[in-house]
C-alpha cells in the first residue's frame, strides 16, 4: 500500500508537466459596425420565423424539426461523438476485470522430474485492476479532444437546423408567392375570356374590326398558357417544402402543403436584428463549431507528442487459489500481486514523428477553416443587409408601377370605347399591369426570402448547447 501511495504521488507530481496543446493565433480585424441603413440593436429570438406571424409557418417549421432526415442524421452524430468521449474517457480510470479458472492435469510417468501418476487439480478466482498512468496528458488530451468534438458536433447540428429553417420558410414564401400568381393569371384570364367574347360580339356585329378580336384572341392564348405554368411550378415547389417537412409520399399527394395567410399578408419585420460585429462570432453555429474543431486538432498534437515519452502502467492481482475447491474460499487460499510496467520508445522508424506531423497538418486546416467560417459570416451578413435594404426599394417601386398601371389601363379602356385610340393601347397596358402584378408578388416574395437569409446570417434561432462535464 505503502508503494502504491508512493506511485500515485509521483504520478500527481510528474502530471505538472503533462503536454499542452500548442497556442495558435486565431485573432481576427473585425469592423467597429455593420454598413447598413436598416440595422437596430435588437435581439435575435430562437423562434425567430414567429415574427412573421403565420401560424401555417410555425406549423412547417415545427414539422421539419421533428421529421426532417438530416436533423436525425445531425443527432445520431452527436450520439456517435457522445459515445466516442465515453471510450476515451474510460481510459482516464483503473480498470477491473474478474476471472476464473479450473484445470486438471496429468504429468507423463517419462519425464524424470514427475512423480507419482496421479491427477493434478487447481483452482483460481480473481481480480485484476490495470491503470495506465497519464504522466504526460496522452489521455487527458485524447478526452479533451472528444469533448471538443462532441461541442463542434452539437453546434453542426445548430447550424444544419438553422439553414432548414430558413430553407423552409423561404420555400414556404415562394409557395405562397406562386399562389398569389396563379390567382393574379387566373383572375386575368376570366377578364381576357370576356374581353374575347365582347370583341367577337363586336365584330360579327360590325362594330370593329377582325384585327380587334384576333388580339384579343391572342392576349386570351397567352393567359390560357401561364395558369398551368404556373401549377407546374407550385407543384415543383409543393415537393420539396414536402420533402423539408419529413412529409411521407401518401400526404404529399393526398393532402398537400397546409397555406396559412396570403403572401400580402404575411408580417415583414421592419426592425432588422443586428447587435456589434463581434457578436457574430458567438452567435453563429458554424463558427462555434469551427472553433471546437480547431481546439480538437490541437489536444491531438498534444496526444501524438506524448508518445515521445515512456508510459507507466500499475497492475494489481487479488484472488484465490487451491487445488481443491473446498479450500478455495480459505484464508491460505488468498494470493496477491503488483506489477509496474515501464515502456519506453526507443526506435519506430518516424511513426511517431509523422503522427505529430499529421496532427500538426491537421490543426493547420482547422485554422484556415476557423478563419474562412469567420469571413464567410461576415460576407453573407453585409450582402444579406445590402439585399435586405434592396428588397425594401424594390417592392416600393414595384407597388408603385402597378398603381401607375391600374391607372393607365382604366384611361386606355376609356379612350379605346369613346373612339379616341385602338385596342392595342388596351392590350399594351393589359400586359404591362399583368407583368407588373406578377412582378409585385415575386417582390414580395425576395424581401420576405431577404429576411430570412438576414436571420440566417446572424445566426437567428441559434442556442448554444450544454455544458460537456
């Protein structure tokens, strides 16, 4: 007992000088504040698609949380990371193992040395306990690794979360925008049937010309061609919100998407979260999980270094052993044992050396890593603010024109029936409001889909994971 206390304390003291992970210089020149004219200090809610305000949305969203394959995909490596930092975590106790054994034997009347012919039995039960000392922190950073494994796995999952979200609520967006268009051409095509009906009635009474009804006839064609253009693309679209739902075939055919309200009815926040650049460096999954890559890159060089150096193991060995199992559970029966083992590399041909030279290249790729997620961040952050404000302008313009339009096409149709003009600046101003209403609607549609790439990009939704003990 007396030696084992005597190894533990020497183990305790040479731990001190355990291998560190190497420091690298991750540091990077971050903005003072973000270009924009749209940004307030906000805070970013975890159900941030609320704040559009469509129960449909929320409903899609929660879908896709509880039935979307790559979020199950995203869990099942969390629980393959969980069960790797339980392996290596093992390794920092003693372990203990139980055996026992029977055996009977009869030596050869040849040999000299035996005696005697008869059977020979023994038996034995015992317990062995193992333990390799962790002098240099081989363990340690093999453990810390996995942790830091375990967290970057954790915060991929966030991420792969966050951009289904957002892949939802946009396909969601443009589904209802292509509803909105299919309602715009079939409204525009019942008003072209009845244009065609009254100018053909004009024409086999004599009032206008064949030229007048054969425009009207084309005008009617081509709102006849984009109603089931635009059912093909819903259905497109229909599919793969299905699919990000996790909906089975059956539904997706026989229920479809659920809609909530119309897409001129649907909220647009108008205060854009923002908060200081330095922010987004802990907001984002992506960059928390590059971060915890590079630090598992690092315990592993530390691990590989250790190998350098000699390894310590104790065993111990309690048990019983008799010839006869009557007297194996006896005081006389007890047997005992400790070992210390001491290896140390002499000559393996530069396996170690290369495997520090594949960590090390490693960790050099998670730092280009960590350093490229930071920069990607903040480039999709300053477009999705730059696309954001756009957005804005653009429905504005486009909300504009189609007033002006609306306008126009009263003032055509008057002159065209008082005899001031020709059907044709009917049908040109008829075009125009039918291009400009689809236009609007697509508008509409990019400055709700530019929010959700804003939220993306701040890392919206996003909840740091536990604590790994």
């Amino acid at each position: 007992m007396r030696k084992s206390a005597l190894a533990l304390l020497i183990a305790a003291t040479l731990s001190a000088c355990a291998l560190t992970p190497p420091v690298v210089d991750t540091s990077s020149d971050l903005p003072s504040s973000w270009r924009s004219d749209a940004a307030s200090d906000i805070a970013i809610g975890q159900n941030w698609w609320a704040q559009f305000n469509d129960p449909a949305l929320d409903g899609l969203i929660a879908a896709a949380q509880a039935n979307n394959q790559n979020l199950v995909i995203a869990a099942s490596r969390i629980d393959e990371a969980r069960a790797a930092l339980g392996i290596t975590s093992a390794d920092q106790l003693p372990r203990l193992d139980l055996g026992g054994k029977a055996a009977r034997s009869l030596a050869s009347q040849q040999n000299n040395i035996a005696v005697g012919d008869s059977a020979v039995d023994s038996y034995r039960l015992g317990a062995t306990a193992s333990w390799e000392l962790d002098l240099w922190g081989r363990i340690k950073n093999s453990t810390d690794a996995a942790k830091a494994d375990l967290l970057a796995s954790e915060y991929n999952r966030d991420a792969i979360a966050l951009a289904l979200y957002a892949n939802v609520a946009q396909t969601y967006f443009n589904l209802r925008a292509l509803d909105q268009q299919l309602a715009i051409a079939q409204d525009t095509l019942k008003t072209r049937q009845e244009s065609f009906q009254l100018r053909k009635r004009r024409f086999e009474g004599g009032v206008t010309s064949e030229l007048d009804m054969r425009q009207a006839e084309v005008e009617l064609a081509s709102a006849q061609a984009s109603v089931p253009s635009i059912e093909q693309n819903i259905a497109k679209v229909a599919g793969s919100l299905g699919i990000l739902i996790g909906q089975n075939p059956r539904a997706m055919i026989d229920i479809g998407v659920p809609r909530g309200k119309m897409l001129t009815q649907i909220n647009v926040p108008m205060n854009v979260p923002l908060g200081l650049p330095s922010e987004l460096l802990a907001r984002r999954p992506d960059i928390q999980a590059s971060e915890q890559s590079l630090r598992a890159a690092g315990a592993r060089i530390a691990a590989a270094r250790a190998a350098y150096y000699p390894t310590i193991s104790l065993t111990g060995i309690l048990g019983l052993e008799s010839a006869e199992i009557g007297n194996l559970f006896t005081g006389p029966a007890k047997t005992w044992s400790f070992l210390g083992n001491l290896a140390a590399p002499l000559f393996d041909n530069g396996k170690t050396a290369a495997n520090v030279d594949s960590a090390t290249a490693r960790q050099k790729q998670a730092v280009a890593s960590y350093r490229l997620s930071i920069q990607q961040a903040f480039a999709e952050t300053q477009s999705a603010l730059a696309a954001r404000s756009s957005s804005v302008k653009i429905v504005a313009a486009q909300q504009q024109q189609f007033d002006s339009l609306t306008r126009q096409l009263k003032l055509a149709t008057l002159r065209y029936d008082n005899g001031f003009s020709s059907y044709l600046e009917v049908l040109d101003a008829q075009r125009s409001l039918f291009q400009a209403q689809l236009n609007l609607a697509a508008a509409q549609r990019d400055q709700l889909s530019a929010t959700v790439d804003l939220y993306k990009a701040l890392g919206g939704g996003w909840k740091a994971p536990s604590h790994v003990s």
